[in-house]
C-alpha cells in the first residue's frame, strides 16, 4: 500500500527543487494548473510546461513531452488523470527527477512502485501549492 513521503521528506524536496516540470499544464488561467504554475513561479522556482498544443505558458516556452526539455528537471508535477499517471511515470523516469508529483485526486500505486522501485520519490493526491503552504510557511493566497 503506497504511502506519501513524510512532511519532513516533502519539505526537503521542495526546499532543494529549483525546476519544476508540469505535465498538462494548460494555457488557461481558469484551470488549476495554470493556479498551481503561476504560485510556483512566484516562489522563485523554474516551472517547465509540458503541453504538446501550447507553444508558451506563463511566458514559459512549452515543451511536447518530458525528454525534449533541455536541462535538468527535480520534479515532474502531473496535472494529467491518474489513468494516464503509469505512462507519465514511465516518460518521467527516463529524465531521472527527484520526485513525481501527481496531484490532487491523481494516483495509481503501479505507478508509484515503479517510481520508487528506481529511486524515484513519489507523492500523489496532493496539492504541491497547498503543501508548499502548509511546509514552507507561505500565506494562503
């Protein structure tokens, strides 16, 4: 049974990640990704979209798929429905990040184990801005 990492791992994660990529992340200012992206931004980390019918998102240049962006990425943030989360994995593993991160109401423990049976941390179900809150002492915005 997958349990996320403990709030002193997650902490950690958060604390040393500097670029975040973000696996649907949508052009649209309405939809919770886009929310998620934009507070990322503010608190100083790289956010990466990953969209294949986007071009730039939050003046971000957008990338078709995980393996065409060109440098290092610590966290792979899947906006993405928990069906489509064993092939993120899969695609998220071959850049070798920090964690996977699925978020809020996303999750498949297949997945999880094949993240973290190749050293990979694994968090799903939650909210990386609401965790980011809660851990880092940001003001809920």
């Amino acid at each position: 049974m997958f349990k996320n990492p403990d709030d002193r791992e997650i902490r950690s994660i958060l604390e040393k990640s500097k670029n975040i990529a973000v696996v649907g992340l949508s052009g649209n200012s309405e939809r919770d990704s886009y929310r998620v992206a934009e507070y990322l931004i503010k608190q100083g980390y790289s956010v990466i979209p990953v969209n294949p019918s986007e071009d730039r998102i939050l003046g971000q240049k957008a990338y078709k798929d995980l393996a065409s962006i060109p440098y290092r990425i610590d966290i792979v943030n899947v906006f993405r429905r928990s069906d489509h989360l064993p092939g993120v994995v899969e695609e998220a593993l071959g850049v070798k990040p920090v964690c996977i991160w699925a978020q809020l109401g996303v999750a498949d423990e297949g997945a999880a184990a094949a993240a973290i049976g190749r050293g990979v941390a694994m968090v799903m179900d939650l909210c990386i801005k609401v965790e980011h809150q809660r851990l880092l002492g940001e003001p809920l915005a």
